[in-house]
C-alpha cells in the first residue's frame, strides 16, 4: 500500500522504522529477527538503506521485497543517486515495480569519506529532487524525501533547506523525513519555514535512539547535527557503563518524540542502526502515554 494513502487515512501518528542492509547472511538472519520483534508493534511501515556498492544495493532490493511478502510490512526502499546512472537507477526501479514494491525513499547520497561535495555521475543526477521528478514522471511508485532542520553541511545557509524541500514537493515527494536531531526546536522552527514556501506534505521527524557515545558523535558531526550540550555531558559521564548510555538514550528519545507529537508532528521516523529493545521501549511508552492526545 501506499504510504501517501496511509498518511491520508491515518487516525494517530505514524511510526516507522529504519534499517540498513547487512553485508553477511547472518546479518540478514538476525536483521530479521529484529524487525519480527518490531512487527507486534504495527509500524505503518519500515525502510531500508541503501548503500554504496552494487551487492549491497541488490541486499536492499532483496530486503523490501522479503519484507513485503514474508512479514507483510510495507517496505519503502531507499534509492541515491550515488555511483549511479540514470539507467542503472532505472533497472532497479523496474525491479522494484515488478517485485510488488509501491514505495521508494529518492535520496541524493552523501558523499564519500573524506569527500568534501558531492559530485554527480555522468549520465546521473546532482540533486535529489531531479531524481524524484525522474521517478514520479515515469512510474507509479509513492516517492518520499528527507529534508533538513538542521543546515545540510553543503548548504550555504538554512534557507537554501527550505528551499531544497519546496523543490522536492514540487518534484512530486508525497512526505518528507527529516535527517536527525535532538533539538526538537529546530523541527518547530523548520516546519512553519516550510509551510511559508507552500510545502503542504507531512514533514515526518526522523529521531535516532543514543545507544553508543562515540557512534552518535561521530555520525553527527558527518551529517551536520548537533548534540545539545546537556545531553552530550550527560551521555559522556556514562560512557563507560553502555547500559546507562542506552537508559539515558532512551529516556531522551521518548521526551522528544512525545514533546514533537504533542506539537502537532504527523508521527516518527526511528533509526534503528539495526537494534530493537530501545525502540520497542520508546514506542511502548508512547503507545501508553498517548501524547498526541494533548495536541490542541
């Protein structure tokens, strides 16, 4: 199904998941062992990242479509420009559409480690929202795109991100992710920006659960987030004691995403970096608490 209609029809917030392509076999054995103990929850639907080289990208084609016909769980697969032609990016949407697939993440990519800027292929695309248009004019796929509450590291300034998910909007993306934050002031700051520049789609907060210090760290300062000061002393007085980092990662991700779902947010978007028991505590949490129910 698609996850335009599933916005549209929806009565209480949308929860999903995010996942990423093991390179093992007993890396997808036990990748979906995490997601099973995610689907008594009912995530509207769960996605899967796409990496670089060609046998991971065909895992994450292999994954959705697993994911769709074994666990009935609509799959959104995640597609980037990176390395990538316009017709190789074409024989995998053609893939994707015979394998029963209805949605599609279009993503520009980062760019490689230690790349500055991203440089597109030849015969490919430079941004995600030409990527987006190729889809939407050529196949019936529901496209979705990430956006910034954060300025993107490429970015000259904030405006150019607002700009950036108008153009998406206007490229056909039915909703849009953001990358991750811990600030929920820059989404409440972001989204109005956005309704100005006449985006009306569901704008989804991605929220990624802290379970290891000098990994959060190290993927924020990549991706341009930040760490509120408060939060970052907090996690390295624990540092050494991994279950107190995985409590407080906890507790700080489930006041965030009820303080965003009581502020309107249509649901959110979890990173999981393929773990299960921090997710399944937050959800639960919200499950029980029910914050969206003080929206006003």
């Amino acid at each position: 199904m698609r996850i335009d209609s599933l916005l549209e029809a929806r009565t209480q917030p949308v929860f999903s998941f995010e996942f990423f392509p093991p390179k093992t076999d007993e890396g997808v054995r036990q990748l979906f062992e995490t997601i099973s103990h995610l689907r008594d929850l009912e995530p509207t639907f769960v996605s899967v990242t796409y990496g670089a080289g060609g046998s991971v990208r065909t895992r994450t084609v292999d994954l959705v479509t697993r994911i769709r016909h074994e666990l009935d769980i609509e799959p959104v697969a995640h597609l980037t420009c990176v390395d990538a032609t316009a017709e190789e990016l074409r024989s995998i949407l053609d893939g994707l559409r015979d394998n029963g697939i209805d949605n599609v993440l279009a993503l520009r990519g980062d760019p490689p480690d230690g790349v500055d800027s991203f440089v597109a292929t030849e015969g490919g695309f430079a941004h995600g929202s030409e990527f987006m248009e190729f889809i939407t004019s050529r196949y019936g796929f529901c496209v979705g795109g990430a956006c910034y509450p954060e300025k993107h590291p490429e970015s000259g300034s904030t405006d150019e991100d607002v700009l950036f998910a108008k153009r998406k909007a206007d490229a056909g993306a039915s909703y849009l992710i953001t990358n991750l934050f811990f600030d929920n002031s820059k989404y409440f700051d972001f989204v109005p920006r956005v309704r100005a520049a006449g985006v009306t789609i569901p704008i989804i907060p991605g929220i990624m659960p802290v379970t290891n210090v000098g990994q959060i760290t190290r993927f924020t300062s990549k991706i341009g987030a930040t760490i509120p000061q408060p939060l970052l002393d907090a996690l390295r007085a624990r540092e050494a004691d991994p279950d107190a980092v995985l409590q407080l990662g906890v507790a700080w991700s489930t006041l965030q995403a009820a303080e965003l779902l009581a502020g309107g947010a249509p649901g959110v978007h979890f990173f999981t970096m393929n773990r299960s028991p921090a997710t399944r505590a937050i959800l639960s949490a919200l499950r029980a608490a029910r914050p969206w129910d003080r929206v006003r």
